[in-house]
C-alpha cells in the first residue's frame, strides 16, 4: 500500500496541530469527537498539558448522532460550558467523522457566538493533515480577529516570533533563547506566537515593525499581517553560524519593507543529497545553512510535511510517506533528524539526532544530549 508507514510514526495531525496554537491564549477549544479521544490531541505531544491547564474539550460525539445529525446537542453543551467558564473565544475543530457527515461548523459558530456572545470561530481541521496545517490555520483566526491597528504606528525595532509551538520548540529554554536572538540583533518582541504570551499580547502584533517566522507553523499568519498591516516577515530559526545571516536579514527587511527567506536564499542547492536535513522546513533549512557555513559542503533539505514549495531550493526533496523518505535517504552519508528515522537511513550513514516531539513524541526527551537541539 502506497504511503502506509510500517517503521516510521506519523507527524502530529491537524487538530492536536490547532490546540497547540491555541493552548495558551485564553479560549476554549472544542474538538467535535467521540469521548476518550482527548488525550490524543493533547497529552501525547503537549509538553504543557502537566503544569498549565487549558480549555479542551471533546464534544463526545455518539453514532446516533454522526447519523442524525445532532447539532443541537453540540451547540447547548458548548454553550453551558461558555457561560459558566467565560472564555476569550470559543474555536470548533473538526475530526475526522463529523469532516465526513458534513457538519456545518460555520452555522454552529454563528449560533453559539449570537447565544453567548463570546467570539466563536472554526479552525477547519479534518484529521488528515498534518500539524503544520492546523496551527498555521488556527494562528490566522487569531490574526484576523484580535490583532487591531492601522500598520501606521509601528515601534521601530520591534518583531514578534510567529510559529513557536511545542510541537517544534519543545525544550524549556527554547523560548528564551529565541528572546535572546531577537535581543542581540537589536529587536524587543512585542508578541510570541503562541507560548509565553496570551491574547492581549498577541492582539499588539500590529505594532511590530517586522516578523521572525521561526516555523512553517507561522508562515500563514506572517502573510496576513502582511496583508493587513504591511508588515515583513523574515523566515529562518536562529541556530548555529545561522543567526548572523538572519539578524542581518531581520534589519535588512525593517528597513526596506519586504519580505526575507535567508533560510532558503542562503543556502546553495544540493543534487547529490549524501549530506540531508530531515523535518520542518523552515528550520530544517536554517540547519542546513548553517551546516554549509561550517563545512562547505551543499546540504539537501527533505521535508516529510505539508509546507510551501517557496521554502524549497533546488534539490531539496518535499516527500510523501515512508517508501520516499527511505529513497531520499539512499545515498546520504550524513543525515541530521530525528533519532527514529535510524531505520531508514542507510548503515553507512551518520545519524545526528535532531528531536522533534511532533513526530517522535516524547521518545524525542532520550535524544536531548545532542548539541544539534533547538537552542
């Protein structure tokens, strides 16, 4: 069967994707699902879900009403539970099974926004996407509902950090340690989107006079602010003899308005792939840059998730299950990922471990020794 994984996990899918974004911001997140299913979307990959609570719910869809179509039912039990914990906003996920019946979440939202008077929006997940998808889409509600401004009034060197999940960032100085780049290249962060930082900073984005996007997670938000506010975003995650280049494209894009890819334009295209980078794009990229800085060497980029093509350089590879990674891989000798790709590498192959919890989970903490982790 084609794109059926027999060694390899699965990324973190879609709707565990939008709780993640959403996780700190102050709402309730209401995943329309058969009861028991919480703890697939949020403990396995939610490094916060021990410390800090967050409203999650699962809706405890039954068969009876996948079939007939019980919305009432959905909308009265959101609703009682709005008003009794006074959320900022109330998100609707989709699952897989009400994706297929055909539920109208824009309807619903509409209903229980007039009844509470509590913002309600849909984060159009389905369960087939990967995590990537589903915050990136979750961040835009955000952006286009709680960030206010003209885009005239801008604070000179100032950013915000769009893409920081857990689901990429998971160690418990990673944060800091992007606020430490952003310091040293002369930047105060107005907002982190989204750990760190609630809804009312956040909600200040539009004061920021450029965008650090640091994962493909934020991408899509980067270009709504765009849109709205013409504010430009440089994409790239600050690692190794990376961060210089990007510090410089960071002040670059202020003062000339337009938008930076120094994870991508920085690098050179490989076509021969012994040396790879396997991951999140944006980061994976950054990686690899700074890889050809310190050894001169062309790195190829192999991107297993949904992520824009114009994060690609030529001869990176974008694939598609388990049979493709292990033919991208066939020739490498070198190859920085996620320590449970072994099995598809080659056995002459170096592996230096770079853990992710989205796709390793919390088997990614055994791998933490490796200098190459996020900084």
């Amino acid at each position: 069967m084609n794109r059926t994984n027999r060694i390899l996990p699965v990324y973190t899918g879609d709707v565990s994707g939008a709780c993640s974004a959403l996780y700190e911001l102050g709402g309730m997140v209401v995943i329309h699902d058969p009861s028991g299913c919480n703890s697939t979307y949020n403990t396995h990959d939610e490094t916060r879900w021990y410390d800090q609570d967050s409203l999650i719910f699962i809706t405890g869809l039954v068969e009876r009403d996948a079939i007939l179509g019980n919305d009432n039912k959905l909308i009265d039990d959101v609703v009682d539970a709005a008003l009794e914990l006074h959320p900022r906003f109330i998100a609707l996920c989709n699952s897989p099974i009400p994706f297929i019946t055909g539920t109208d979440f824009t309807a619903i939202c509409k209903i229980i926004e007039r009844r509470t008077g509590i913002p309600t929006f849909y984060v159009r997940t389905n369960g087939m996407h990967d995590y990537t998808v589903g915050a990136g889409r979750a961040l835009v509600e955000v952006a286009e509902r709680f960030v206010n401004g003209d885009g005239d009034t801008t604070v000179p060197h100032t950013l915000n950090i769009l893409g920081a999940t857990p689901l990429d960032f998971f160690q418990k100085d990673a944060v800091a340690g992007l606020y430490d780049f952003a310091h040293g290249a002369g930047f105060d962060v107005v907002s982190c989107w989204s750990m760190g930082n609630g809804l009312d900073e956040l909600g200040r984005a539009a004061q920021a006079s450029v965008n650090l996007v640091v994962s493909s997670v934020g991408l899509p938000v980067a270009k709504a602010l765009r849109r709205r506010f013409g504010t430009p975003f440089v994409v790239g995650t600050p690692v190794g003899g990376f961060m210089n280049e990007l510090a410089a494209a960071l002040c670059y894009s202020e003062e000339s308005r337009t938008d930076s890819w120094p994870c991508r334009d920085a690098r050179v295209s490989s076509a021969d792939g012994s040396c790879c980078v396997v991951g999140e794009p944006v980061a994976a990229g950054s990686y690899a840059a700074a890889l050809e800085r310190e050894s001169g060497v062309p790195v190829r980029v192999i991107c297993p998730l949904e992520a824009p093509q114009e994060l690609r350089v030529s001869g990176d590879l974008w694939v598609d299950g388990e049979e493709e990674v292990e033919r991208a891989l066939a020739e490498a000798s070198f190859v920085l990922a996620d320590a449970l790709y072994a099995p598809v590498c080659p056995p002459s192959a170096r592996l230096e471990p770079l853990p992710h919890l989205a796709f390793s989970g919390r088997n990614c903490y055994g791998q933490l020794s490796s200098e190459h982790a996020h900084a």
